[in-house]
C-alpha cells in the first residue's frame, strides 16, 4: 500500500467505508435473493457503512492494509438450491464486488479520465482525484485476494468446503474455530504467504487494468 502519511490515511477510510460497505452489501443481497430472510432481518440489506463496518477490522486495514468487516450472518438452509453451492455463492459475492469496484477504478484510469502518474510524479499526492482512486484500486484488488485465502472466516474458505467432498468438510469444520489464530499468524509473521496469494496478484492485476 502507499505510505502512512495524514493524507493516505483519509483517502483509506474514504475507500474503506465505500469498499466494505459494498462487499458485505452483496453478501447480504446475494442470500437474501437466495431466499435467506436473516440479513435483511438484521439490517444488512443498507449502504448505511455503520452497519457493515467493523471498528477493529477497519482500523487493522489503515494500519496493516489487511482487515475485515462485520460479517454479514446467513443460513443457507434457507436458501434455494444445495446449501454448500448457495453459501458458496453468497460467499463469493462479496470478493467479486471488490472486483467489480477495481474494474470501473482501473477503466477510469485506462481511458485517461484521470492521470495515475500524477501519484507518482508527487503532482496528484494529498486528496488529489489521482491518489484516492488509485487507493480505492488498490483496496479493493487487496480485499478481493485477501478474501478468496480458504481460511475461516475469510469468504474463500467458504468456497473451498463447496468444493470439496462433504466428509473432509467435516474433518475441517472443528479446525473453523482457530481460523483467526491461523488468520493473524499468516499477516503477522508469514508475509511471504501475503506476498504470494495477495500482493502480486494485486501488481498483475493493477498492471492487467491500468497498463
């Protein structure tokens, strides 16, 4: 991510309370059109940010370019189809906003509505267009992987037991419980494990989008 200064940090939270309140946004749309009433119950169904963000995860994020929101709380047996498949679904929702938002961020760029080497000449530092979009890019490339890892309770873990077989889910699921552990393990002290699933796919990609 960009430098820590005062003027970073404001564009992140500006990101940031777009970016989480999308993605968590559609996991709550995605269940509820799946059938599942509890999102919706629970208020989720909003662009009200304060609804989706959480305090720790969000301040995680502007400090260490990794955090999370307030999980969005679904019942796949509610929804329509194979329980597994439509969690998955709803699980992977969230990721392809995070995708969608970096597309539109990266086309901007691309057809020259904004100039990405004013960042970088100093000329678009501070609140400048450049820089925050170049922030809400780079956020929602960084969500999107950090997301799609397959451990609990990342969205990608989610994913991963829709795919494998129902008995080694089962084997897996206690192992659910010491995901955060696992989780805060991998940020802290494996950040070569970061660098493999998140930050280079983050370069390919940016570079994939903008050229």
């Amino acid at each position: 991510m960009l430098g820590l200064d005062i003027y970073t940090i404001i564009a992140r939270v500006l990101v940031l309370l777009i970016a989480f309140t999308v993605h968590e946004l559609a996991h709550a749309v995605t269940a509820d059109y799946l059938g599942d009433p509890t999102p919706r119950r629970m208020g989720r169904i909003t662009l009200n940010p304060l609804k989706h963000l959480d305090p720790f995860g969000t301040i995680m994020l502007i400090i260490s370019g990794f955090g999370w929101a307030k999980p969005v709380m679904v019942n796949p047996m509610n929804m329509r189809g194979n329980p597994r498949t439509s969690m998955a679904i709803v699980a992977l929702a969230g990721p392809l906003s995070n995708f969608v938002m970096a597309v539109i961020a990266g086309l901007i760029f691309r057809i020259g509505l904004v100039d990405v080497n004013a960042v970088f000449s100093g000329s678009g530092s501070g609140l400048s267009v450049e820089s925050v979009l170049l922030q809400f890019l780079l956020i929602n490339l960084a969500l999107l992987f950090f997301n799609l890892i397959p451990i609990p309770p990342l969205d990608g873990s989610k994913i991963l037991y829709a795919i494998l077989p129902e008995d080694l889910v089962y084997k897996l699921r206690p192992l659910d419980q010491f995901g955060f552990l696992i989780l805060f393990a991998v940020v802290f002290f494996m950040p070569q494990v970061l660098d493999v699933l998140v930050w280079q796919p983050v370069q390919t990609t940016v570079q994939l989008l903008i050229g």
